[in-house]
C-alpha cells in the first residue's frame, strides 16, 4: 500500500500553505506507505494524521483530518459531512478558548483546508498548534526521580487550571488522559490538548447523543454500567472530575483509576460493555465497585510520597469517587451553585507542587 490510495490528509508533504507555513515532516509514520512508525500524539488528535509544518524558522504541529474512512463509507456524503462537522465544531471551540485566553489548554495557531487533487478525498481539513515536547505519558519517564513528584504535581496544578478555564464556558472535555497532556518547553508548562471529543452545554456537537465521547478506557465506572443521569452537570462536568482524579492515579501509580478498577472485576461483575455478564443496574454494582475502589486507595497510598499522601488520597478519593452523588470537594457539593468547582483542587495542587520543588532543592 502507499499513501496514494489514502485520503489527501496522507499527501501533504511538501505542501505549502497560504498562511506560508510548509509542511516539511511526518510524525510517527513513513511518508512512502502511510504506516505508523511510532505515531507520537502531538496534540491528542482522532482520525489525524500529525506533521511538522514551519515558517520562518519556527517549527509547529499540523493535524489533518483524515477522510480515508468516510471515501470508503456505503454513504459517502454523509460520512464526509459527520468528519468535517467534528472538525468545524473543534475549531470552533478552540477559537473561544483563544479568545477567552485559556492559557492552559492547547489552542490552534490556525485551521484551515488545503487540497491536493480535484477529487473530494484529496481534500484535507487541518489544526495547526505550538509544537509541544511530548505529552506526559512519555515525559514523565525522563523525569529525574528525585523531581518527578514536583514534577507532575505542576502538571496535575495545570490541568486542572486547564478544565477549570473550559468549564467556565460550560466546555467538558470528556477525553482528559495522559496523552492528552502535553508539556511545552519547560518543566512547568502544561496544557491539556485536543477538544475533538468536547461537550459544549448549550450549544450542538457532533458527540452530543454519546453517552461518553472520551476514551472508554479512563470512562467512569458508571459509564460502563451505562448508567445515565439526566443532569448535564452531573453527567459531563463530575466526569471531568472523574478523569482528573484518575491522573493523579497514573502519575503515581502508571495506570489510570479505570484501568486499575476492571482488572479486579470477575467477569460476573463485569458489565457487558465489558465482555462481562452482569444484568443488573449501575446502582447494585455501585457495592462492589466502591468495595475495591477502597482497595486502590490503599495501593495508591504505597505509591506517593509520605509528605503528600493524605491529601492526594482525599483528592483522589473525592475526584474518582465512584458514586457521582459524591464526586467533587464535600464543601462545594454541601452549597448552592457550582458543586463540580475545581477551585480547591487548584489550590492544593498548586500548594503542592511548591512545596515538593522546595524539598527537592533543599535536598540537593
């Protein structure tokens, strides 16, 4: 196979912009057969295909849709209006958090499409965004030992600055995952990447109808009981808090909550999004989740410093808690208005953070 029988997303090589950015380098795959060497995500990107594009001497990361599934769809027109639409709604979306100047979240330098042939499937929607170092998922392995603790406390700190600044637009990330985590330049620059799977209150998107957008491996366990609560709030927002609590899982532990959790289940308590066989409700399997949600906490615990443990434990205890009734900090959830604030969650973060940097430095 070579990239000349995939979607024009595959062919860009060498393409100039309009906007003078030339897109001079692929990433993760071979620009001859369009197979993944190692396909880095630069911008937590679906259905994409990553390149390097620059402009006087600076160099920055383009995501081009691919349209190699919707050419091969029994309906064509359709598929190709849901994958455009998905696209339009993202930029979108990062066109307001550029304008409220979410500083940390990923937003795109420019979208745009660029062609290169007459037909529909030449045709490539595409974000361009500031080049990031990797995400976290890989950075945090080249991390000194003695400075990873500070380390990703300053990434936990940012990210939830990051779903803070979208959730006061009433953006839900829905897809918050170590890959999604990108770090800039410095060790102390975090932004959480690609809304391609947002929900934005109020306002039509293409994953509205979707019970979960995100990735059902970091889902809430609810979700995979397909439990469905009315409340948009309850619903998006205390998700988000699910999948921030389950970072501090992975920092410490390498696997997210989620991850953790399915791996006690017999297949008897095993949803059948699962493979598994249970029939009943997300509310007579809440027993046995919380049951070994116990039992992650006291294994997390052996993986965090003494210094921080209790109060990562309380956040990730509130965060994750598997009953979304529970989920969140017990003052916000005890008074009127936002009750999925992550205001206190910031603040401990940021605390934190400081303090591990001190004592790593004092231990020098």
């Amino acid at each position: 196979m070579t990239v000349e029988h995939l979607a024009g997303a595959w062919r860009l090589l060498d393409v100039q912009l309009p906007s003078g950015w030339r897109i001079v380098e692929t990433v993760g795959w071979d620009p001859s057969t369009g197979m993944g060497i190692d396909h880095y995500n630069g911008t937590g990107g679906h259905f994409s295909v990553p390149y390097i594009v620059e402009r006087n001497g600076i160099r920055a990361f383009l995501k081009a849709i691919d349209l190699t599934s919707a050419m091969r769809s029994m309906n064509v027109l359709d598929a190709l209006h849901q994958i455009t639409s998905a696209h339009s709604f993202e930029a979108r979306i990062l066109k307001i958090c550029d304008g409220e100047k979410m500083d940390r979240v990923v937003v795109a330098l420019e979208s745009g499409q660029v062609s290169v042939g007459p037909n529909l499937q030449d045709k490539a929607p595409y974000l361009i965004f500031e080049l990031a170092d990797g995400d976290v998922r890989r950075r945090v392995q080249k991390i000194n030992d003695g400075h990873r603790l500070a380390w990703w406390l300053h990434a936990m700190h940012h990210i939830a600055v990051g779903l803070n600044q979208l959730h006061s637009r009433r953006i839900a990330h829905q897809d918050l995952k170590p890959s999604n985590v990108l770090a800039f330049g410095n060790t102390r620059d975090f932004r959480v990447a690609d809304l391609g799977r947002a929900i934005w209150d109020g306002t039509a998107g293409p994953h509205d109808e979707l019970l979960f957008s995100g990735d059902f491996g970091y889902a809430p366990p609810e979700i995979l009981y397909t439990q469905l609560d009315p409340d948009w709030a309850t619903r998006r927002l205390g998700c988000d808090l699910y999948l921030l609590g389950s970072m501090i899982f992975f920092f410490a532990t390498g696997f997210g909550c989620t991850q953790q959790l399915i791996s006690r289940l017999s297949v008897s308590e095993r949803p059948q999004t699962l493979r598994g066989t249970w029939k009943s409700d997300y509310a007579s399997a809440l027993p046995i989740i919380q049951h070994y949600f116990t039992d992650l906490l006291a294994e997390l615990r052996e993986g965090l410093d003494t210094a921080v443990a209790d109060e990562l434990i309380k956040a990730a205890s509130e965060l994750c808690n598997p009953d979304p009734a529970y989920r969140g900090h017990p003052i916000d959830r005890g008074r009127a208005g936002n009750r999925f604030s992550l205001v206190r969650y910031i603040a401990l973060f940021d605390r934190l953070a400081k303090q591990a940097e001190i004592n790593f430095r004092t231990a020098i």
